[in-house]
C-alpha cells in the first residue's frame, strides 16, 4: 500500500522532503484549469515532487464549457515547461465541474481531452472525480481509464466505485488539513500507470 497526497496553489509552499520522509510515496500536483490558467506553483510542486523521489502525477482542472483539445494542449505545454514527463509519471483530469452543462455534454468533453492526451503522450490519464458526480453520468464512457476517487467522507477503507467503473486505483481519503491517498499496490504497479517513452 502506498500513502500520497495532492496539493494546488492553495497549499502554497510544500514541503516535499519532509513529506517523503513521513512516508508519502506518491502526489499529484494541479498544473493547469480550463483552456488558460496556470496553477502559480506548478512547476515547484512538480521539480519537488521529483528531487523527493515521489511518484510524480500533474493534474487538469477541466472545463467542460471549454475546448477539450485546446485545454489537454495548454495541459501538456505547462508540464512540458516545468520539465516534461518521465518514466512512470502519472496524468489525470480533475473531472467535478459540469459548467451548467447535461452530464452527456460533460463526458463528451472528457472523452475527448482523455484521448488528445493519450495521442500525443501514449498515456491514459486517471479520472479524478466524486462518487456522486460519476452516478448523474458525466463520466460514461471512461470506464476503461483508472479512477482517482474522492470519496473523503467514506468511513472504512473500501468505498465502492461508482459506474462506469468496478473499482477505483486511488481512493482520496481525506481533505483535511490535507488531500490525502491511497494506491492499494507497490510502486512499480503504480509507475506501470505512467509515462512509458518507448
């Protein structure tokens, strides 16, 4: 089992060393919202995700009102910039906001940022995504991508997995004081999600 924890520009300066020493093996960082925000500490969180020997993951904030194509480039550009991706790094897309839209309008735009990204890098990103939010159906037809599921307020250690999926990779367990996770597998399993240059 390994333990991660995600952050954004909210948590503002991270200590990454010290969170390796305690035992956090894994972390995603938010890089990049809608077509053109930029998270401020991106690039930090991301080159101290790697000199702490993490499991590195980045994450888009979508916005289904957005153009998916033109949101998964400006994704791609901002962890290029900070450094590019590496062997076993992971991608995921931040799927809870619907924008006003209906869920079929939702999953169409992250079916089509999921497969721009998964074109241009080989990689299939995690969906992250609210147990509630994938019942309504914004997420049909992800089902073949690995769930980052935030279920915080689930007592116990194995929140069922909303449809389309049968289970989840990673379960966020916790949103206080910190985003915290759990991958129930060993490194290699994790990394064998990420990144392969070949």
């Amino acid at each position: 089992m390994l333990h991660g924890i995600d952050v954004s520009n909210w948590q503002g300066s991270v200590d990454w060393a010290g969170h390796a020493q305690s035992g956090i093996a894994f972390a995603f960082a938010k890089a990049t919202e809608g077509g053109d925000w930029t998270d401020t500490w991106f690039s930090r969180n991301w080159n101290g995700m790697r000199e702490s020997w993490l499991v590195c993951g980045a994450y888009h904030f979508g916005r289904p009102k957005g153009d998916p194509v033109a949101q998964a480039r400006h994704f791609l550009d901002t962890v290029r910039r900070a450094g590019g991706l590496r062997r076993g790094d992971l991608v995921a897309l931040d799927l809870e906001s619907n924008d006003g839209l209906r869920p079929e309008l939702v999953a169409r735009f992250a079916r089509r940022w999921c497969e721009t990204v998964e074109r241009w890098t080989g990689l299939r990103p995690f969906i992250y995504t609210f147990p509630t939010f994938a019942q309504q159906g914004h997420c049909a037809g992800l089902g073949d991508h690995p769930l980052w599921l935030a279920a915080p307020d689930w007592r116990g250690d194995d929140p069922p997995a909303p449809g389309p999926w049968r289970d989840w990779t990673i379960h966020q367990y916790a949103n206080r004081p910190l985003d915290r996770n759990v991958f129930h597998g060993t490194r290699q399993q994790l990394t064998k999600l990420g990144f392969d240059p070949r």
